[in-house]
C-alpha cells in the first residue's frame, strides 16, 4: 500500500512497515522511526501534537497536503490484540488554501483547496483489555480528539480498509482518479461488537 500511494503522488514521505518481536510471542507491526506516541493523549493544542509527530517523522506515511497516518498492530501468536489507526490533518492547509493558482492544475489537490475544510483527527482504537460494553467498545472510533468519543465499530480495521476509508473520503477526487492503480486487497477481521452496543449508532463492516 505504502508503494502504491507513493507511486501515484499521494506519500510525499514515509515510514517503511516493520515487525518488532517481543518476549511470550508478541509482536508488533508497526513503523520505522515510531516513537513514544503519548503526545496525542495529552492536554495540549492540536498545532503542537502535530508538529512533535511531523518534526520527528513519527508516521507511516506524510500524504500531499501534510497529513499524517499511522497504523500500529499488536498481535500475540497470531491473534490480533490491539491496534491503533490515526490520521492527522494537517493544521495548516492555508499555504494550500490562499495560493490555489499553485495547486488548482493538479486535480489530486482539488478536495483540499476549499477554505471551510477544519482539520479533524480521526482514530481507530481496538483494545479488548480496555472493554466496557458501551462506555468503551473494544473497537471503536474517536473523533477530534475528544476524550470519551467512542463509537462503537462492528470489528477492528484491517489496513487496506482503512487507508481506503481515509482516500475515500478525505481525498475523494484523487482515490477516484487513481482507482485503478490502487489495487488494495481487502480483508477482514472477525465481529467484537456487542448486541447491545449494535442498538447504537455504530460503524458496521461487511
């Protein structure tokens, strides 16, 4: 996926996948260069969060417009046991915003260039050590950083759906243009979400 998005123009810088092995058969997939990443559960401004991990290339990937993603997936033996799925905005698309005559040729830029566009972090959390039935779903989602946003989501995310749901709807004119060359092979994980948190408003996968 990461060769794909570089090869159509969308990572302008990256952070190549790596397996990391730890005692009792656990393992992580995860990033070059990933650091302690406590700064986005902090109590500080966004710019700040943002800087820290774009100054310190602490990403998978650093799309067009600046944004930044970053998958990280624990698993022990072969089962999944948590994983971590965030994208960044950049915080300061007004150098794409105020000079569009720079941009406006490239269509890939097109759904960056309104000046209404707010930048909004969005995670995927999976974490069932962390379950409580509707307060804290064991997959869920969390938007703008907001401390007790969870939505509760039908299972955790594999990567290709969520780089998909990120192209989909955040570069929409780019993903359409290049659908043909972004060949991701989707898969699933198995359902964790309970019959009463399903009573919800959720996010489902099929």
């Amino acid at each position: 996926m990461t060769t794909q998005l570089i090869r159509v123009g969308l990572s302008v810088q990256q952070n190549f996948p790596i397996c990391k092995s730890f005692p009792d058969k656990v393992y992580e997939v995860t990033y070059a260069n990933m650091q302690d990443l406590s700064i986005v559960l902090k109590n500080r401004k966004y710019e700040e969060i943002y800087d820290e991990l774009e100054s310190n290339n602490n990403y998978n990937i650093k799309m067009i417009d600046g944004a930044l993603l970053q998958l990280l997936y624990t698993y022990k033996t072969k089962k999944l046991i948590r994983h971590r799925l965030a994208f960044f905005p950049s915080p300061y698309l007004e150098s794409f915003q105020n000079e569009p005559e720079i941009y406006e040729d490239d269509e890939i830029y097109a759904d960056i260039l309104e000046k209404n566009i707010m930048a909004v972090p969005i995670r995927f959390d999976y974490d069932p050590n962390a379950f409580q039935e509707i307060d804290h779903p064991k997959s869920h989602l969390t938007l703008g950083q907001f401390k007790n946003c969870r939505i509760p989501v039908s299972s955790p995310i594999t990567p290709s759906l969520f780089i998909c749901f990120i192209l989909r709807n955040f570069y929409n004119t780019a993903f359409l243009k290049f659908s043909n060359e972004l060949t991701f092979q989707h898969t699933l994980f198995d359902e964790t979400i309970t019959n009463l948190e399903k009573k919800l408003l959720h996010i489902a996968i099929f």
